[in-house]
C-alpha cells in the first residue's frame, strides 16, 4: 500500500531546515502509527514538488531515515517504511481538541435526539440473536455475488463501473425491475416511472422531501417504523399518528387533512399485519376521498411464504395516488443498500431531480452487479432458499413460544421474517433486553416504535432472519424465564 503525497505537509511554525522537518514529520507518521511496516512512500520526486521544496532535500531527509532504520530501499522500487521500524503499542487518535466555535447557536438544523434506536453492532457474536433485518452468512450466495461483480468489472462493463450517470440509473437494473420484480406484485411501469434509491429508507425520505411541506400533514401508523417517523419529524411537516389494528391501518381513522398517508400494507411494520383486499381498496377510496396521496412501502414482500402475497397496493391504484417504495437490502443485504422509488412520472421528475443535487446516483457498479445477479436467476434461487429457511424458522418459532406461554401479538398472515410481541402490561421490554443480552440474548424493545410521549413499554420485536433453527428453543425458553421475573 502506498502512502498518499496528501497526507504530507510543512506547518509554518515547524523549526530547524527543511530537511529536519520532513525527516520529522515521516519520523512521527512512523511513531504514531499513521504509516505502517511496508507501506511505501512517495517518490522524492512527488514529495518534493507537493511540499514545495527541493528534490535533495527529500532524498537527503531520506537517507537520514534509512541509515536509521525508519526506512529501507528496494532497488529502483522506492523507499519503503522498514520492517524494524519502531512500532506504537496501537494507533491512537488525535486528543480532542476545544472548538472556539459556540455549536448550540453555529448549528441551523439538529438531526440527533430520533427515536430510531442504534442497533448492536456485535449482534453476530451473540449466541441468540432474535434481530430484525440482518444477513444469515449461511444463507447468501457469496460465490455467484462475487462472480456478478467481477463480470460488472469487467472491460464491457467499464461505462456503468466509470460513468456519472448524474441523474439517470443503470438502464439494465431498471428493465429488470420494470420487466420482472413489478409485475410480481401487479404492478406496470415505464423506465420514467422508476427511480432506483439507496434502499428504501432513502426513498422515503425522497418522498417525504418532495411530497410535504411544514404546512401539509403526513399520516403514519401507530406503531411505525421508526426511521419514518424520525425522516418526517425533521421535514417538520404536521405529523398525524393513525392506530393499527389486526389487519393493519384503519382508513375510516385517518384524518380528512391528511396530505400524505404512509402505510406498510403487507407487513405491517412492525407488527407484520398483512391488509385484506377489502381494506385495501377501502385506502384508496379514503385517499380519494381526502384528496391524499399514499406512499405504500413494500420493503418485505419477498418473504411471503404461508400464503401468496397479496397484489401491492399500487397495483389497485388507477389515479396515480400510490407512490410504492421496494428495496433489495432486505431480501439480498442490507449493507447492499439499494430500493427504488415507482410512482408517476411527474413525481418520479422530481424525485430524480432532488437525487442529483444531493448524491447524483447509486453507485453505477453496484447497481450493474445487482442487474447481474438478478437477471441471472441467482437472486430468484436465494429468495426460494430464505423463504425455505424462514418457513422452517417460523413453524419452530411459534411451537416454541407456544410452549414457553409468551403472547404474539402481531404475525404477519403471510410470512415476514419477524414476531410481534407483548409481555405483560407491567414489564418493561427495554428492561429485561438489557438482562437478557448478559445471557447471550438479543431482542428489540418495541417502545420506540409508537408515537406519542408515553409509549407502551411491554412489546419487543423478535426477528429470526439470522438465528440458527436449532438454537431457536433455548432462546425463547431464555426470554420466557426473564419475563417471569419482570
């Protein structure tokens, strides 16, 4: 590895020559760990001209160096941070330093203090990890990912790996969607009417950019998936939090000046309710009826495997009201970080619009590998997989909870990957997550997903995406016994 000429400069205060100073400052890269054992620096002839000195001042300085052993040369290769090079005990950060700067009066706009929790980022290393959305390394097909993405590297692929699309998106990832993944949930669209995101939480906050205003008012479900709420909050638009119930969001309940309506009408989240048809059709009247536009997020209608999956609500749609939000993250990765956005084409102009201004696109190399692992059929033969594995999860799951006396209190009619749960009303969910991650136990406290100042305290989420079918039982039967000393 080579040591960027960038990371070298010449403070105006320094003392003593030229030469010293830049035998100093490499001395002191070296100590603090910054350059490491093997790692080559730049050529005197590099060094020279971006510090603004001499050629022979360097290679003198140079020299000094490797008669000291901080450096060794290798022939007409360069010189090189030398493997006897004093070595700290670790890299440690710079001290932190006291800003002049009053920040509580500098900042215009906070984006801290959400209620979307920080999830652990050690969950893999826990024995029962009960989390929602995360990769079972068991499950993924690594060796045809890593072979659609050395074909999207390759010299026939070089405009997608290369090019600023600036607005535009790999027009092989938008067929696949518009040919294949849409008309899977009923749903017919143009390239125009398409707009690949960096997965669906992108997307929303799209939306909500182009769609509110701090005059117009959103309406969201209650409870919702917290990341919206937060997304929604900070565009300061009037926000109206509607109750679910067992078949998802009630439209007789949303507010006449509602503007917006968000809903997750095929799993619910995060109680994975799935919406009758006759609901469904009962929203769209209501957004009718108010004049209201409704973003319908899908985010896990792959993992529908008890019954086939309800058509999308887009798919009902015959005024353009529904702006509907897919992602690949949750059925391929979620470090994938890919959705995509279907809506009208004179919202989707807009969209695209606010895109470019703020990251132009999705990096064209991920979205040609994903074109690729699509079109290809790996990402069908992984969906079947995961659904086979989940449908097992799930049947071991419920037997177990069943078993332990734990209450669902929301599981999605047609799969998901998660149950909904309810301890008892004086438990406090976030309580015992806290003793039960002392016994190698990871859940999700559910209170962060309600609105309002007093949330419920007793619901948690448990996910089984990412836990091994076996160790499923002595997990719940671990929940069970630290609920019953709540």
């Amino acid at each position: 590895m080579a040591i960027s000429v960038e990371t070298f400069f010449l403070s105006p205060d320094s003392q003593g020559t030229l030469q010293a100073q830049i035998q100093q400052l490499i001395a002191e890269g070296i100590l603090s760990g910054r350059f490491r054992r093997g790692e080559k620096l730049p050529s005197s002839r590099k060094l020279a001209s971006h510090l603004g000195v001499s050629r022979i001042t360097v290679t003198l300085a140079y020299t000094e160096l490797l008669a000291n052993d901080y450096l060794t040369s290798r022939g007409r290769s360069g010189y090189y941070v030398s493997e006897n090079a004093p070595v700290p005990p670790s890299f440690s950060p710079p001290k932190e330093r006291e800003d002049k700067v009053d920040w509580s009066r500098a900042l215009g706009r906070r984006f801290t203090g959400g209620v979307t929790p920080d999830k652990p980022k050690d969950w893999a290393n826990y024995r029962y990890p009960f989390v929602y959305g995360q990769t079972d390394p068991s499950l993924f097909d690594h060796a045809n990912w890593r072979l659609c993405a050395l074909q999207a590297l390759g010299q026939k692929d070089f405009t997608a790996l290369t090019s600023d699309y600036y607005d535009q998106d790999d027009p092989e990832l938008v067929e696949f969607i518009a040919r294949n993944t849409l008309p899977r949930r009923g749903i017919i669209a143009r390239p125009e009417e398409i707009l690949i995101t960096l997965g669906a939480q992108n997307a929303l906050w799209i939306a909500a950019q182009v769609l509110l205003t701090q005059r117009r008012t959103a309406a969201i479900e209650n409870p919702c998936y917290h990341a919206l709420r937060d997304i929604l909050n900070q565009s300061r638009c009037h926000v109206e939090p509607v109750n679910v119930d067992k078949d998802g969001l009630d439209p007789a309940q949303i507010p006449e000046e509602s503007d917006v309506i968000f809903t997750t009408p095929s799993h619910q989240c995060p109680t994975t309710a799935t919406m009758p048809m006759t609901r469904r059709q009962a929203l769209l009247d209501r957004a009718r009826e108010i004049d209201a536009l409704i973003v319908e997020d899908d985010y896990e209608f792959e993992m529908s495997f008890v019954d086939a999956p309800s058509p999308a609500l887009k798919s009902l749609d015959t005024e353009g009201r529904v702006i509907y939000v897919g992602s690949f993250s949750k059925s391929l990765f979620p470090g994938l970080r890919l959705g995509y956005l279907v809506g009208s084409e004179s919202f989707i102009r807009e969209a695209r619009a606010l895109r470019a201004s703020v990251l132009r696109h999705p990096p064209g190399h991920i979205q040609r590998t994903a074109a690729y692992f699509l079109s290809l059929g790996h990402y069908d033969a992984l969906i079947r997989r995961i659904r086979d594995a989940l449908k097992s999860r799930r049947s071991i799951m419920q037997e177990a909870i069943d078993h332990s006396g734990l209450l669902v209190a929301g599981k999605g009619a047609e799969g998901g990957s998660s149950f909904w749960m309810q301890g008892p009303s004086a438990s406090n969910a976030a309580h015992f997550a806290q003793n039960l991650k002392q016994e190698g136990v990871l859940i999700e406290p559910g209170a962060s997903f309600f609105s309002g100042d007093t949330p419920p305290q007793n619901f948690y989420r448990l996910g089984y995406s990412s836990i091994p079918a076996e160790r499923i039982p002595a997990g719940i039967d671990k929940i069970a016994r630290a609920l019953s000393q709540e």
